[in-house]
C-alpha cells in the first residue's frame, strides 16, 4: 500500500470513529422498508441447507471497514445467503471471494480470505458499503427502497472525510453514487457518465475520483465478462489515483 506522507495525514480532518460507530449502530436497527424486512427475516428461517446450523444476521449490513479509509467501494446490496448471513459486507458468497482476493494482491486487506465476521479479516485503509443495507428478492431493490437507504450512505460519506476514490460495482451502484455526488455539490458531468467497465469521473477537488466497475457476481464471472486481471487493473488504478492525489 502506497504510504501516506506525514504532512499529508496531519492536514486531514480527524476521523469521526465515536460518531461513526454509532451511526453504524442505528443502521443495524432499520426497519423502514416493510419488504426488505420482511424477505431478510424470511430467509434467516427459510435457510439455504448448507447452512442449515447457522444462525443468519439477517438485519441491515454495517459497513465494512473504519472512517480513516482513503478508498471507499459501493456494492449493490447484501447477498441472500452471504453478507445477510454473515453480517458483514460481501462475506460469505462468492462475489466476496473474487472481491476479497484483489483486494489482497492490491494491497488493502490483509488476507484474501473472509469467512464470518470474527476471522481476522480486515481491510487496509478500504471501506465496504453498499447502496441499500437490506438484501432485496431477487437482487434487485426498488427504486424507493434505494431512496430510502441512500440517507446511510450519506452519513457515512460525513463520516468518511478521507475518501480520496470510490469504486462502485455495478450500474446501479454507479448510478447512485452519481447521484449522491450531484446532491453533495459534486461537479458530475450533465449528461451524467454512463456506466462501463473502468469509467472514470473527476468530479473535481474535493470530491473523491469515481471508477465504475462490473460487480463480481456469478453472472459476470462465470460467463467471462469479468475476470481478475479486469478486477485487478481497476484496484491498481484506484491505489494509482490515491497516491497521485494531494
């Protein structure tokens, strides 16, 4: 991991660890979208039967990682079987596996494996978030229920006055981040970008540099469309933009 120089980190706002804590702790109580409730809750009794001795999480996913990171990731939502099991963003399922590997060889975990939330696991000046907190049926969250959690990831962006590059898996992530930037006062380009493989926005200074980048779930990486050196050149240029950036 590239070093932060000394006159750099002590021109940088504090983190707010007290205050971002506890934001965490009223996301894990959320209950404002009754679906969302109630098909997480469903799942923790209707279990998948490899888990059958498991006791699921089943309640809204905190971030991943502390308010010092200098790179901030947005996934979609937590998985059925995997972060809403487990509790803790992309663990579990393989999504994390590919996620957590890159990760690793990039430099901002230091392991490349994450089972459950006690193992050890923990990343390196890196957060995980996601656009909405509860897992939706069918992977896919209404755009209400989006709306309804984007207040989290708002505050949590407060908190996280550090980030320097956001990479967003996913169109839908892509998307919202866009739109989260443009309500912060961002500069998002109008028309607004679309979403690629590697597409970048310089929202301007002060706002965090933003790379999209196709979600690694099992539909992109058992058919090829992603494969981890496409993960990898989009960590190592996230790790290149937070070195450049001053």
């Amino acid at each position: 991991m590239i070093p932060i120089p000394d006159d750099e980190v002590a021109s940088r706002p504090a983190p707010q660890t007290d205050a971002f804590d506890q934001l965490q702790a009223e996301l894990i109580g959320c209950r404002r979208c009754a679906r969302l409730v109630a098909w997480r809750e469903e799942l923790a009794v209707k279990k998948r039967a490899a888990y059958a001795d498991h006791d699921y999480w089943a309640r809204p996913v905190p971030m991943l990682g502390g308010p010092e990171a200098r790179l901030l990731i947005i996934g979609l939502a937590p998985g059925a079987h995997g972060s809403n099991r487990t509790g803790q963003m992309f663990t579990g399922d393989r999504s994390g596996e590919w996620l957590f590997r890159t990760l690793h060889r990039a430099g901002f975990a230091n392991r490349p494996v994450a089972d459950h939330r006690d193992d050890g696991f923990r990343l390196i000046d890196a957060a995980i978030t996601a656009i909405v907190r509860c897992v939706p049926p069918q992977n896919r969250p209404t755009a209400a229920e989006r709306d309804a959690c984007a207040p989290w990831i708002e505050q949590e962006l407060d908190l996280c006055r550090r980030v320097r590059v956001v990479v967003a898996l996913g169109g839908m992530a892509f998307d919202q981040t866009l739109r989260i930037g443009r309500r912060r006062g961002w500069e998002i380009p109008t028309p607004k970008p679309r979403f690629s493989h590697g597409v970048e926005v310089h929202p301007g200074a002060g706002a965090p540099s933003i790379i999209g980048c196709y979600h690694p779930s099992q539909q992109n990486t058992f058919t090829g469309k992603l494969t981890e050196a496409m993960l990898d050149e989009v960590f190592a240029r996230a790790a290149h933009l937070i070195g450049g950036q001053r």
